[in-house]
C-alpha cells in the first residue's frame, strides 16, 4: 500500500457515506439520515383492515380471505426468488447475467452483498417483497380476527340471551365499573347506573345445567333513585347499592343472578347484555390479582390526595392522571367534547410519553453523551435506564389501564426501548407501524376502535406533518416553540377532524386554539399527578402537596375547555357518517392547500384570521348589526335549549332575570352569552325537573348572581339537592317562592301567583307545583305557566289573582306545548303570542298539535324553539293618544338553531 492510498480509501468511504445521506454537504449523523423508512407501512394497513373487515364475517369468507393472501403471497415470494442474484466482488461467478443499472461499487471493508434484484428499500415500500409481507400479515390478522369474532357466537351465552333467560352467571371484571352519565328524559332525569365489561366463565340455566364457557358481556347495574336531602342532612342516609360494584376491580371474580339480552347490532366485543338490580351487592368469589390490588391501592390514593381540592382539579386529576373520569360532571364532558380536548379528560398516550421523556430524555439523543433525562443525571446506565423504562411502560398500562391509545403509547414506547437497549436506529415511522402491526395481531377489535384509529392518526400527524409544518412556520420568523406547538395541534386537529365529524356531526372551530393553551399544563399536571399517585400510600400529607400543586394547571385546562365551548361560534354543524367525514377531509386539504398561498400575503391572512377570530367570539355589538341578535329593545328571551325551559327576562344594561335553566349548561350558558348578560338579579327555578335545573351551572359560571328562588315542593329530591350543592358551591342564597310575592328590578316588574304560601293541594307531581309568574315589562304582560297540568291550572283560575290573567300578550305555555292544557285557562288569557319551548325531533310528540289548534283558535301566533329557535319578544306600551284600549306593540325575533 502507498502511503497515503489509506487516507484516500477512507475519504472514498467517508464520501460515499455522506452521498448515501442524501445532503450535498453530507451530514454529521449521517447512519439517521436518509429516506423515511415505509417498508412497514403496508403490512401494517393490510393488517389492520383485514381485522376490521372479519371481525363479523362468516367463516367460510374468512377461511377463503385467508387461502387467497397466503397463495398470492407465495407466488409473490416465489418470483422475487426467481428474479433476485446475489453481486459479489469483482470477479466472482454470477449464475446470472447483471441486472441493468449502475455497475456497484465496493467500499473497502469485508464484501457485502447488495440485492440487485427489485427489492423494495425505504424509499420503495411496494415491491414485490413489501406486497408479499403485507398479503401474510393480512392473513394473520384475518385469521386472528375471524377466531376472535367466533368468541360472541361460541357456547351456550348467545342462545340464552336470544332467549332472554334468566342465569346464574360466574364473571371474571375485564375493566373498571363506570357509572353511567344520568340522562335528562323531559321531566325526568334516569338515576345512573353502573357499566362493567366481564367475560362469562360458567353459566347455570334455569333447570340447574351448568356449562363451563368464556364469553364477553356487558354487565349493566340499574341505578336507584338517591335518598333525599333531609336523610341527607339527618345523616341517616345509606350508600346506594349500586356504589359497591364501582368498587370492583379487574381480574375479580363474580357470581350473579341476572337476566341475558342480545347486545345491540354495534354492539362491539360483546355477546350478551346482563341486566342486574341495584339493589343486589356484587358476589364475589374470587379476589382480584395482586398487581389490580396494588393498582387499585394507588387510583384510590390519588382520588383521597384530590378530595379537598376544588371541584374542577378534583374531577380532572384523576382522569388525567390515571383514567379514572368518575367524578367528571357532564358538563365538564361536554365542554371537552365541543373543544376537541377529550384526549385531555382521560388518561391517554401523551402522559406516557411525558413520564419517559422524564425519564430518559428526548429519544434522539438517548445514545449521545450529552443525553437528558432524570435517569443520566442520577448515574443510571443506558440498558438500565431501558429496563427501567419498561418496568413504568408496564406498570402504566396496569394502573392506568389498557385503554386504545395507552397501548399505542406502550407499543411504540417499548419498542424504542429497545431499540435504545440494543443500540439499534430509532424510526419513528417504523415504530408507529409496528406497534400498530402487533396489536392489531394481539386485539383485532382495535381495529374497529374509534379511540385507537383517532391515537394512530394524531401520532402520525405529529411525525410527518407537524415537523415540515413547524418548519415552514420557522421559516416565515415564528418562534420555534411556538412553530412547534401551532404545527403539532394543527397537524393533529387536520387529520382526526374527519373522524370526529363521523362521529359526532360537528366540527371544533376552537380547536386549535384550545390545544394551544393547555399544551404547557398538561406536562406539569401528569408529573406531578404521577408524583401524588406515587406518594400517597407512603406519606398522604405529601400526595395533598403535590395534588394541590397540580391543581392550578388542571383548573387552567378545565377553564380553557369550559370558555373555548361557551363562545357561540365554538363549532359548526356538520353532516354525519363517513359521507360527512369524506367531506370533510376534502375541505381540510383544500384549506390546507389555500393556506399555503396565503401565508405569502401577510395581510389577506390577517384578515383571514380576524374574520375567523370574529366568527367564533360573535361580539354581541357585531352579532346586534350583522344579524340582527339580541334585536334593541328586547324584554323576553325564550332560549332554545332543546327538551326544556329556559327564558330570560331584560332587567337592565348587561342584566337578565334567568326562569328555569334548562337540560345543558352549555346551552344556557351560550344563550345568556349572546345576550351579553354578565348579571343575573335572581335565577327562578320554577320547579325542580331536570330539563328546568341541570343546566343551573351554565347560568352561575362567571356571572354575578343576586339569588336562586324556588318552588317548595322538593322533588325530585337528588335534583332539588343538586341545586342546593350548586348554590352552595358559589355561595349564592336559595330562598321560596309563593303566592302573592312581588318584586322589581330595573323596570321589570313580577308577581308570583302560584303556589299558594300554605302546601300545595295534593299534587300529581312537582309539575303542579310550578311556580307561575305574571310579569310586566315595558307595556307588555307576560304570563310563564312553568309546566302546571290541568289540575293546577283550574286551581290557579281559583285564585284572587284570577282576574289578572284576562288577555296578556304573551304566554310561556305550560309542559312544552303537550296535550294537558285546561281549555278555560287558554279562553282566559288568550295571548297575542304564544312561546313553547321544546326539542327538535323529541320523543314526547310536544308540542300537541290539539295545543297549537287551540291556541290559533283563540287567535294567538305560535312560536317554537324545535323549528324557529331562540325567540327575542319586543314591544313598548302604547304611544300616547292612541286610546285606553290600545295594545301595546308588540313584535318577535328569532334565531334559527
């Protein structure tokens, strides 16, 4: 060797390292540049669609699904076989003549032997090879999906639910009991039950047959009514039954009595509904596990350290932390819902990614000296620092639960491990794929999973999109952490958009934004959450420290939420099913398209995002000229909340007088937002149904209230409590209404005439016990009959105040329009205009067209909240002159849901 001919070899080598990077400067790292690797991509898909695709196909499509793929296969691997060679050094033997192309060069180094055939390398992902894997990989997943779909059809569970049969049944829980979010049915509200998922192990019929099986269930606990406030408040009162099967954990054994139904045809992984009283404990005959007692042990910790904080970080830690979403209000769930933050509400793959990076540090740079992470700092080597994040990987997914996108996280996170434990490269394409690949092998219900497809998206978004989105962002002189934020919500909000729309027919207009604010409290709210989880079976003093830490980011998310799904143009409607998502995503890619070029005319993109920003605030000045909403002068709104009553009555500049609150506190709370009213004299709940009161903490959230007044009939008892706690909560009083009270405010004037001061005369139910309001307004009388049925409204004609009721100009006609209405009362007052709050398409056929012809009758014009949305009332008294018998004038605006 000359001298110097090893230098040259080594440029040689060197050069053609940094060519093979793709950069014409070469590169620093140049063994992680390169093409994103796809190769596993196409497996991955195949898989996953032919496990969507024979979950529930009949065999014999399953069996010939799976022949077809393996044949295909191996014809496929037998003409790759064919055309493949080998290329060796120069001069040795090829079987073959070359393959056109370039002659190979061989760097110095032992021989290699590149395939010269048609290979597919990361650029190529669908060569024959790729085909070959994904038709194989299809075939497993099918037939894996075939043989769990077999599972709800196998054994004696599916005959006996057809049947609908009464068993005795051994359960083995397969997750955590959930209580059932309370339904608004008109006047009722359904007590909540309790959800468990169980697998059915043995099964005894009526004739005493036992039967060894496994079949899935769904066990569905009937809820009971709860105890009213005075056993409350004597402290007699005793857990409800059904509160015993919250407490029941994975893995723990059961034996009920029940009775079998079909599940639904989506059903899902089920093959039988059990239906159980509430009033019946859980049996159990065997404990749960010691890794579900151990997890068990450390949710309940986390849920006593959150007990004394406030109500919005005392609902969220817990779901946030470690899934638990129990103590989450509906209207928190709502709000979250509409702002597109759901990953937020309950445990999910971001606070495991937030605990490794914790831990070791950004993966990129896990093998470099200048490595982060708690694990360098604390002298802990790199294979230890992997095994020890696979224990947290794993000791996650026990104590948080196997949610979609907790295994997702767990998948991708073990397989960077250990790729970090065996020095091997670290792709983020090829992990996603994989981890993808082998759960959908391992759970083919996964496959179907909503939350699993939204996780699998929102990852990918983030690993293609957002860096070249963040760059772009970079480029035109954004910050780079704020480019990286905007670029990853985006990212993630343009690709789960779609399905979002297929599932619930609307789109987020603040969605964006909302995942922008919170984005810098979930890190500190998931750490030191995990660090009250972890300190409270040691030290509890500590986990209250660290909870009451935590909570100041949870309020900052819970606040975001609650504000970004209030603003009146928070979401838009959108046609459901996939037609709507298809569409959907057609708009996204042309916005995203359009985007582009604008962001080259700084201004016009101004414009754009101020017409944008206007669209979602609707200043009520701007919303008053552009649409007309509130109109000038308005003396009586009747909201459109669906099935229920909320009316709001002008008591002055920025204040409103609130008549019932509605079933959706977002509802309200949008409508009273329109209006600009920011003070509320008295909130008067005309009875205690739950379409009248749920809504009540939309109406006090973030406004002045003077009191809460209500009728004296307590029932139903758990809502009239319910009203109590919200009241106490915001420390507003609570007092009576009764007949013959009056009271003014900022030109409104009100007389209570129903119920009467003593105890209301043997009512039907809390509807007869209505409290009925006669107002006066600018000129205008206005009669709101709550919901009393005919016997009270004969009783009311009864009255002294009778004489009162002669000819008022609007009527809030009682219990939405329905067909109890008294005759003589609606002869009575024959009103000018009649309103009739209800719901769009509700099940109660209100309003009752022999309502709507009687009142036409007596020549009032109807309005209705299900077809003209919120009604505004406007007029004044008279002009002077125009005589004793002038009606006042009178006129009505309305806005279209």
């Amino acid at each position: 060797m000359t001298p110097g001919s090893g230098s040259r070899a080594g440029a040689t080598a060197r050069a053609e390292v940094h060519a093979s990077s793709g950069h014409r400067l070469g590169a620093s790292h140049p063994r992680q540049e390169g093409p994103v690797d796809l190769r596993l991509v196409p497996p991955a898909l195949a898989a996953w669609a032919a496990a969507a695709l024979l979950l529930d196909a009949p065999p014999r499509w399953a069996v010939a699904t799976v022949v077809i793929c393996v044949a295909s296969a191996g014809v496929l691997l037998v003409m790759w076989t064919a055309q493949g060679r080998w290329a060796g050094p120069p001069g040795t033997r090829r079987s073959r003549r070359p393959l056109p192309g370039p002659p190979v060069r061989q760097l110095p180094g032992p021989p290699v032997r590149p395939f010269a055939g048609p290979a597919s390398g990361p650029g190529r992902p669908w060569g024959r090879l790729s085909v070959a894997a994904a038709l194989l990989c299809a075939a497993a997943s099918g037939g894996s999906a075939a043989l769990h779909g077999a599972d709800l059809h196998r054994g004696p569970v599916p005959g006996l639910a057809r049947a609908y049969a009464e068993v005795e049944a051994e359960l083995v829980v397969t997750a955590d009991p959930r209580r059932t979010r309370p339904r608004v049915a008109s006047a009722h509200a359904m007590p909540p039950g309790v959800l468990l998922n169980a697998d059915v192990v043995r099964v005894t019929k009526a004739d005493g047959t036992a039967t060894v099986t496994r079949a899935p269930v769904l066990v569905i606990v009937r809820g009971t009514p709860q105890p009213g406030p005075r056993a409350r408040s004597a402290g007699t009162a005793r857990p409800r039954p059904e509160d015993s099967w919250l407490a029941l954990l994975p893995s723990t054994r059961l034996r009920v009595d029940a009775r079998l139904a079909p599940p639904l045809p989506e059903g899902g992984k089920v093959a039988a509904v059990l239906r159980i009283s509430g009033e019946r404990a859980p049996h159990v005959v065997g404990a749960p596990s010691g890794a579900q007692r151990l997890a068990g042990q450390l949710r309940g910790g986390l849920r006593e350290a959150t007990d004394g904080l406030p109500a919005d970080a005392r609902a969220l830690l817990p779901g946030l932390v470690v899934g638990d979403t129990s103590r989450v209000p509906v209207e928190l769930e709502q709000a979250f819902r509409a702002t597109d933050l759901t990953h937020l509400l309950a445990v999910s793959g971001t606070n495991l990614s937030i605990l490794l990076i914790l831990l070791i540090g950004p993966p990129g740079i896990a093998h470099r000296v200048e490595r982060r992470g708690v694990a360098p700092k604390l002298g802990i080597p790199l294979r230890a620092t992997a095994l020890l994040g696979g224990l947290l990987t794993l000791g996650f997914v026990i104590v948080c639960r196997p949610d979609p996108s907790v295994l997702r996280a767990a998948a991708c996170g073990l397989i960077a491990l250990l790729a970090i434990a065996t020095g091997r490269r670290r792709s983020l394409i090829p992990m996603l794929a994989a981890a993808v690949l082998l759960l959908v092998l391992y759970d083919p219900w996964l496959a179907r999973s909503h939350g699993f497809l939204l996780s699998v998206l929102a990852t990918g978004a983030l690993l293609t999109l957002a860096p070249r989105w963040s760059a772009a962002l970079r480029g035109r002189g954004m910050a780079p952490r704020l480019a990286d934020a905007l670029a990853a919500a985006a990212a993630a909000q343009a690709v789960c958009a779609p399905v979002v729309a297929v599932l619930a027919a609307r789109v987020s207009l603040v969605a964006v934004p909302c995942n922008l604010l919170v984005e810098f409290a979930v890190a500190p709210a998931t750490v030191l959450g995990f660090a009250a989880l972890a300190a409270a079976p040691v030290a509890m003093p500590v986990a209250k420290m660290l909870a009451w830490c935590a909570s100041w980011p949870a309020e900052w998310i819970a606040e975001i939420a609650r504000t970004g799904a209030a603003l009146p143009g928070s979401g838009v409607d959108w046609p459901g099913g996939w037609r709507g998502g298809l569409l959907l995503a057609l708009v996204t890619v042309v916005l995203i398209l359009a985007g582009g070029r604008l962001a080259r005319h700084p201004w016009l993109a101004t414009a754009c995002a101020l017409l944008l920003l206007l669209t979602i605030v609707q200043p009520p000045p701007l919303v008053r000229v552009i649409a007309g909403w509130p109109p000038p002068g308005w003396r009586m709104v009747m909201c459109d909340v669906g099935q229920g009553d909320a009316t709001v009555l002008a008591a002055g500049d920025g204040a409103g007088v609130v008549v019932d609150a509605g079933p959706d506190p977002v509802a309200v709370d949008r409508c009273l937002r329109s209006l600009g009213v920011t003070r509320v004299p008295l909130v008067l709940l005309t009875h205690f149904h739950a379409d009248h009161v749920a809504g009540l903490p939309g109406v006090l959230r973030g406004r002045q209230v003077g009191g809460i007044q209500t009728t004296g009939f307590q029932e139903p008892p758990e809502q009239a409590e319910f009203v109590r706690e919200q009241a106490a909560a915001e420390r507003v009083p609570v007092t009576r209404a009764v007949a013959g009270e009056r009271r003014r405010a900022a030109g409104l004037d009100w007389q209570v005439l129903w119920p009467p001061a003593g105890p209301v005369p043997s009512p039907e139910g809390p509807n007869d016990a209505s409290v009925t309001l006669l107002v006066r307004a600018a000129g205008l009388t206005l009669l709101l009959l709550g919901d009393l049925e005919p016997p009270a409204q004969r009783a009311l004609l009864r009255t002294s105040a009778a004489a009162s009721l002669a000819s008022v100009d609007v009527l809030k006609v009682a219990h939405h329009g329905s067909a109890h209405q008294d005759p003589e009362l609606l002869r009575r007052t024959a009103p000018r205009l009649a309103l009739i709050s209800c719901g769009a398409e509700n099940s109660y056929g209100h309003p009752a067209p022999v309502t709507v012809a009687a009142l036409r009758a007596e020549g009032a014009q109807v309005l209705r909240t299900d077809v003209d949305g919120s009604i505004a009332v406007v007029g004044s008294a008279a002009r002077p002159g125009a005589g004793r018998e002038a009606a006042p004038r009178l006129g009505t605006v309305t806005r279209p849901p």
